[in-house]
C-alpha cells in the first residue's frame, strides 16, 4: 500500500522529469528554429573552397607593336566570403562604410540596379528586361514600382528603412549587384576597379572594422590609344545574364568580363586566357589555409595589320576634305553639305586591312568615360561607315559592268559605243550622260566615265552576268573581317533584290544596275576589295585585322595569318583585266577641266599624274536624292605591280579623287618601296621618290 509520503515524492520526481524534458524542448526549438542559420552554417563552414584566379587579358597591339589596348596593375577593392560576416545588419554597414569613402575619392562602383540613384526612384530607361529580371528575382509582382522594388530589397537584405533614400538605395544596388555576380566563397565581389591610392589608403586603414574587405592588385584593362580604329577595337565589360546562360558552361561566371565588341569580341577566347585557382581550407568559420593551387595564364597578345600612323594620316585626310567641303567660299563650290565618310586601304598582296578611317569618328577613352555624349554625337560616330555604310557605289561600278562584258566576249577592247548624250534604245524613255563623248570603246569609256557606253553594254551583257560578277568582286557578299557583327554585305541591284524589296523589275533597270545605281548598296570595304580584285588581275583575297597572335608580352609567336582567296575570276581572253586596268589609269591622268575654285585649297598636289609611278583609279557620282550626290573613288598604287587597294566615299560631297594622292603618300611615307618600274632604273626611282617626299613635306 503506498503511503501518503510516496505519492508525494512520485509528483515532485515526475514534476522534475517533466521540467528538464521541458528544458530540452525548448532548447532544441531554439537550436532547429532560433539559432538554425547559425548551426547550418558552422556546419558546412568547415572543409575546402576553391577560389577564381582571374587571368590578365591579351592585350592588342597595331602592327609595329605599338600597344593600343594593354593592362596595368591596378588596385581593386574586392570583398571575400569566407572573412565577410553573415548578419546583413552587419553587411550593409561594412557595405555603406566602403561606398562612402569610395566617394569621398570620387570612386565608382558597379551598380546593375535598374533604379535612379535619388529619390523618388523610377526605373532607368530602355532597361525593360532588367526591371523585369528584377521583379522576378524579388519577388516583386509585374506591374511593382521602383519604389516598391525597393522596399522589397530592404526586407529581403535586412536594409534599415531608417536610414535615409540615398543610402537605402546605395546599399540596395549593390547588395542587388554582389547576388547578379554569384557573391560566394568561391566568387568574391569586385566592389571598386582602379581605385586611387588615396581610396587604398582609407580602406586600408580602417581594415580592422571592414572584416571581408580587401585591396588586391589585378590586372586592368587600359586604353593606351583611343582614336586608331575605336568600331573595330571594341570594348570590355561586365557579362550579362544573357550572356552568362550562353557561356556558363564555357567556364564563364557571373562575375566575369569579357569582349563586347570588335576584336574584344571577336577574339575573346584568344584574350581570355585561363584562370587560376586559390584553395581555400576552413575550419569552424575560419580559413586556415590559404594558397595558389593553380596559375592563371594570361590570353595571348594580338597583333593587328593596322599601323596607327598610317591610320591617323588616312583619318586626317578624310577629316580635312570634308572640312574644306563645307568651308568653301567659291560661288562655284559644290559638296557643301558633306557631313560624313569613310576611307578603306588593303594591302594588296594579302587583303590585310592598312586602314579603315570613318568620319565622324571617337575617341575610345571618351567613349568609357562618357558613353552618351558619344553615343548622341553630331552624325552618328558610333556607325563604323568602312564596314557598315551601305552606299551606291556610282560609277566605280562600271569597272564591274567592263570586267563581265569583255571576259565573257560581249564585247572587245576596241569595240565601240557612240555617244550623244542621250541614250536612245527605248522610244519612251532617253537617259543621259553628263557629256557628249562621240564614239569611245573601254578604255576611253572608263577614263570619260561616259553613262552612254555602259548603258548599251549594260543593256547587252545583261543583269544575271552583271550580278554574278559583282558577287565574285565581292559586292553583296561577306568580306572575311574577323569583326563579323556590325560588317553588313549590302545588296546588288537585280530581280532577287527587287522582288525582296517588293518592287517590281523592269528591262530598264539593267542600264541603272550597270553604273551602280538604282538599288546597289554596298559598304567601303567592299569597294576596297573590288579595287584589289582589278590589282590582282582577277584574285580577291579575305580583309582580315590580326596579322598574328603572340603569346603574353609578345615573347614567341602562336599563329601568324596567312591570305585566303576569297573569290577567282578567270581572264577568259587574256586580255580581259589589262583592259580595265588601262582605263583605269588613263582616269588616273585625265584631267577634264581645271579647278579654279579650288585654287585656295587644292593646287596641284591633288594630281596623280605627279606621283612617281602610275595610278589606276575610277570615280563616281553616286545620285543619293534627285538633287543630291555622293562622291566615291575605287583605285590601287602603283597600277602595274600593285601595293595598296583602296576605296572612299564622302556623304553629299565631292571632289574625293583629290585625297587619292595624299593617301598613296601617306602609305610610302610609312615604308618606301624602291622598285624600278615603267622603264625607270633603280637610282632614277630612288631619285623620283625622294623627290616626291619632299613634295609631301611642303604640302604638309
């Protein structure tokens, strides 16, 4: 029987069980629901992290070396994982701190947030997909405001919306920016690029309360010079989401750069070069060890066919010209309203592109620094007008309508048109010509430039023959430049491109197709490569920009480019491109009229017929409106045993024959081929091109 006593001493020991099982429930719904996040992480903060090494980027020199795009060693402000604390009270002050005497420098930061900096915040323009990916990455509902975005990315990083608009937006965009880069252990966050050392200074100083916070000294991508081919150059920069679904499996993270246009681009897994791994053991939360497990290995250097020199002089020409063209005074000036141009040059032996001026033009380091002045520039500067103006190549075609003629024997050298001005095959209809020829064959056809003549052989030889050979010189087609994006082939006017355009082919658009106008376009680089066609009596090589790849520091030589024939024309009679060539040259000579109201700018120097070999050049007058032109140019030098091929057109101007001879000069002046040629011995042309450059420095 138990006792009174008993039962007492049953409740208090049962009471106590109860009380200590109580406790235990109580602390493991502490350690499951309070401290979780706490023990998980201790849990997994211990073992091994590996860490990217970034690589230094290739760099790109022009083809005497001369670096335009380079690295330096830079000072980055960077912020690491594992010594980064978990709390996001803690985060954001460590985050507003670093910001803050960033800006104290006058520092940038990346900043991906599409939200006005200051309040009342709006989303940015022509960010559409950003807000989108945004919303969906918050939380936010589709139609969510920028001020609701920001609210959202308060309760999601802990953000205290005490503190005031500008710093609730500060720590917001980069916390938002620090999540689009993958901000882990294996990832660390590049806060700041480049930084001054006066920033390096602060930061480093106050290291003991920036736990996470570290200066590292990286290679930096640095533009050494600007103004040498900017469109083909490109840039570099962050990778985009976009671009991150595309290349994460090429080994690519959310926190790389890479090429965004031109060579960059192009060429990226040449310049990228291979990264690096940091090993990283953790104990508990602590990193015991830390140690480069593996070496990055910089991209390789890339040297471009370009030479920046020679680059400039062709550039300055074509700025000059236009600047006297809309600077005359004569009462019988013409192409006043030039605006814009551009000027190719190949080397004819290879199809190397020499030079590619387009006016207007940019600075590349004006275009980092302030990309909307450059980008809202007079004239569209961005638009690479060698490779991507499509224009009526006038009368430069007529070579083209020459070549098919005679090769495929629809007519012969000395066969003749007769020319009355007016062309009178069709009753209804009589097309013109500026003059009044009389009877002319090729040759003279081509240095009068006589519309008659190729109206007839047009007319005769017909649109498929005609088209098939401007395809072969390249017209419509793919060049080869390794650029690619942005390179446009254009169209040949004929019944294909017609019936595309939705227009209605008619018998008498073969003779407007047969001087290159009705609906021809073509792009400067691909008149370039006709003239270089013509030079090479048939042979069209690829243009192609990198001359060759060496490895970093160029210290040993990787891959050098070797020409590859784009297109062959057989010269079915042999005599076929002596022909053309012949009429080419004699226009080279021909001096129709003098200029007397040009006198104040333009005397003889613009003559080829001083240069100490001879030219081979066609012109044209391409109609851009019915009472506006344009004026274009096709040619090599010297036209018997050809260097350069090179091609030019100046929007709603003229007279751009005349910056032929300044370009050949500018290209001997860079490296002077010593040759006897047409008759010459080898002292007497040494004798006629010394000559010639001093010519060349009293006009300069």
């Amino acid at each position: 029987m138990t006792s009174a006593g008993d039962k007492i001493r049953f409740i208090i020991l049962m009471s106590a069980t109860l009380a200590v099982m109580s406790l235990g429930v109580i602390r493991l719904m502490k350690i499951q629901l309070v401290d979780g996040d706490s023990y998980l992480q201790q849990s997994v903060s211990s073992g091994t992290a590996h860490q990217i090494i970034n690589a230094p980027r290739g760099e790109i020199a022009d083809s005497n070396g001369n670096y335009l795009v380079s690295n330096k060693t830079g000072f980055n402000a960077v912020i690491e994982k594992a010594f980064f604390p978990s709390e996001d009270s803690e985060m954001n002050r460590i985050i507003l701190k670093v910001a803050s005497l960033l800006e104290e420098e006058n520092e940038e930061w990346e900043d991906v947030l599409p939200i006005s900096a200051d309040a009342p915040f709006e989303f940015l323009p022509e960010r559409e997909s950003d807000v989108a990916r945004l919303r969906k990455r918050i939380g936010v509902q589709v139609y969510g405001t920028a001020e609701e975005c920001i609210t959202a990315m308060e309760r999601l990083y802990g953000i205290d919306p005490s503190l005031s608009p500008r710093e609730r937006r500060v720590a917001a965009g980069i916390r938002y920016t620090m999540a689009m880069r993958d901000f882990s252990v294996s990832n660390r966050y590049t806060f700041a690029e480049d930084i001054s050392m006066a920033a390096v200074v602060k930061l480093k100083e106050l290291t003991y309360d920036l736990d996470g916070v570290n200066i590292v000294q990286e290679a930096v991508r640095v533009v050494n010079t600007g103004d040498v081919i900017p469109h083909l150059i490109g840039t570099v920069g962050a990778i985009s989401a976009e671009e991150y679904e595309k290349l994460s499996g090429q080994g690519y993270a959310l926190n790389d750069s890479l090429g965004k246009g031109g060579i960059e681009k192009a060429m990226e897994s040449t310049l990228r070069g291979k990264k690096g791994v940091r090993t990283l053991e953790i104990r508990n939360g602590s990193v015991v060890k830390d140690e480069i497990t593996e070496d990055a290995v910089p991209g390789n250097t890339i040297k471009l066919t370009v030479d920046s020199n020679y680059q400039r002089n062709v550039q300055t020409i074509l700025e000059n010209h236009i600047y006297w063209l809309q600077n005359q005074t004569s009462d019988k000036a013409k192409g006043t309203k030039a605006d814009a141009g551009a000027i190719a040059v190949l080397d004819a032996d290879t199809g190397a592109l020499l030079a590619a001026a387009t006016a207007p033009t940019y600075d590349l380091k004006e275009y980092l620094e302030n990309y909307s002045a450059v980008a809202n520039g007079e004239n569209s500067p961005l638009l690479n007008r060698v490779t991507s103006g499509l224009y009526r190549p006038g009368s430069t075609f007529k070579t083209i309508t020459a070549t098919a003629a005679l090769n495929e024997g629809i007519i012969s050298p000395t066969d003749t048109v007769d020319c009355r001005k007016f062309y009178t095959y069709w009753e209804d209809w009589s097309p013109s010509c500026l003059g009044f020829h009389g009877k002319l064959d090729t040759v003279g056809a081509l240095r009068e430039s006589c519309n008659i003549f190729f109206y007839d052989v047009g007319r005769i030889t017909g649109i498929d023959i005609i088209s098939n050979y401007a395809a072969a010189f390249g017209l419509g087609e793919e060049m080869g430049l390794e650029t690619g994006r942005g390179v446009k082939t254009g169209y040949i006017a004929n019944p294909d491109t017609f019936e595309a355009r939705q227009q209605v082919w008619q018998a008498g658009n073969v003779i407007q197709a047969a001087i290159g106008q009705s609906d021809t376009y073509v792009t400067p680089l691909q008149m370039a490569g006709q003239a270089l066609m013509i030079a090479n009596r048939g042979v069209r090589y690829e243009t192609y920009l990198v001359d060759s790849v060496y490895t970093y520091n160029m210290t040993s030589l990787v891959s050098k480019t070797q020409p590859v024939t784009a297109a062959v024309i057989e010269d079915k009679t042999g005599s076929t491109f002596r022909t053309v060539i012949d009429g080419m040259k004699e226009a080279a000579a021909f001096e129709p009229y003098t200029y007397p109201a040009l006198k104040d700018y333009y005397t003889s120097s613009y003559l080829l017929s001083s240069l100490p070999f001879e030219a081979a050049i066609k012109t044209g007058t391409p109609q851009t409106t019915k009472s506006d032109t344009g004026s274009s140019f096709i040619g090599f030098y010297p036209a018997d045993d050809p260097d350069i091929a090179f091609a030019g057109y100046i929007e709603n101007g003229d007279y751009s024959k005349f910056m032929i001879k300044d370009i050949i000069e500018a290209y001997y002046n860079r490296e002077v081929r010593i040759a006897p040629i047409n008759g010459l011995s080898e002292e007497e042309t040494a004798e006629r091109l010394a000559d010639n450059e001093e010519m060349s420095d009293e006009n300069e």
